[in-house]
C-alpha cells in the first residue's frame, strides 16, 4: 500500500530549547513593498517570540525605525507579560547594528 507522506511546512518548535516568553525573540524587516500603506510605510517590521511564536508587526516609513519600535515593543510586552527580553536574534542587517540597537540592548542587557 502506498500513502502519500507529507512534510510539515513549519516547525512547531525551533531547536532552541526557550522555557518563557521572551527568552528569544527573532526579528526582521521585509520591504521595501511596491506599494506603500495609507500612512506611507513601506517596510514591516516583525518580531516572532520564539516560546509561543506570538508575532508583532510594525509599519515602517524608513528602516532607521527599529530602533524606536524596539524600545515600543519591550516596553509594551514586557509590562503585558512580565518577563524581560533576553535575546534578540536577526539577521544583522544594518537596520539592527547601529548605535541605537545597540545602545537599547546593551542597556537593557539584552543579547544580540
């Protein structure tokens, strides 16, 4: 008898072992879209816990907003879910190594 085997598109879990919400959130910015939003954003910014793979997005104009958007999204859900963010993986596109992300994590002891 032969069956048809299929593949699971997306893993349930990464291979990191996270015990807690914002213990690793995985960020990235995509764009720039063709079209802009009403607002004139272009780019999407988009943060992924990876314990309960909640997902975030933020419209961008310029990619030099992640840094304000980071500070928004650690003040936001750390207050809503009460843990502290601890790790912050991306690709390490120049929107995410600048002195500003790298101020914010730093002083919030986050590791990038």
């Amino acid at each position: 008898m032969k069956g048809k085997q299929t593949v699971e598109s997306f893993p349930k879990r990464s291979k990191t072992k996270t015990s807690r919400v914002l213990e690793l959130v995985h960020t990235d910015v995509m764009g720039p879209m063709k079209s802009t939003s009403k607002g004139g954003a272009k780019y999407i910014l988009t943060f992924v816990d990876d314990f309960s793979r909640y997902v975030v997005a933020y419209f961008l104009k310029k990619k030099s907003e992640v840094a304000s958007k980071l500070k928004e999204f650690m003040m936001f859900y750390e207050k809503q879910w009460g843990e502290r963010l601890m790790c912050l993986r991306s690709d390490k596109a120049t929107e995410f190594v600048n002195k500003d992300v790298t101020r914010i994590c730093s002083l919030n002891g986050i590791m990038h």
